[in-house]
C-alpha cells in the first residue's frame, strides 16, 4: 500500500516536471523571452529533480 502512494506520488512529481519542462519552452519560444520567468520556472523545475531523486 505504502509503494503504491509513493508511486502515485512519483508520477505526480514527473507530471509537474513536464509541465514545467514544456512551460519553460513556451517562454523560452517567445520573442522576448521572460528572464524572471524562466528563472522562476528554472528553480521549480530542480525542487522538483531534486525531491524526485530523493525517492
């Protein structure tokens, strides 16, 4: 039981890391590019790889 909620939870850890993932190409795409977003997508992104590697 207790897998199955750390699993659930891991896939829910990678969907976030893909939302960003695409989030940051979006803006990354723009013409003019929000630095301060991107940054701030940036560091979201690595909690995220960081508190998956954890598991």
């Amino acid at each position: 039981m207790a897998s199955t909620a750390v699993s659930s939870h891991l896939n829910a850890l990678h969907s976030k890391h893909a939302g960003l993932e695409s989030r940051l190409r979006d803006e990354m795409a723009r013409p003019v590019p929000d630095t301060a977003m991107i940054q701030s997508l940036k560091k979201q992104k690595l909690r995220l790889k960081e508190e998956i590697a954890a598991h």
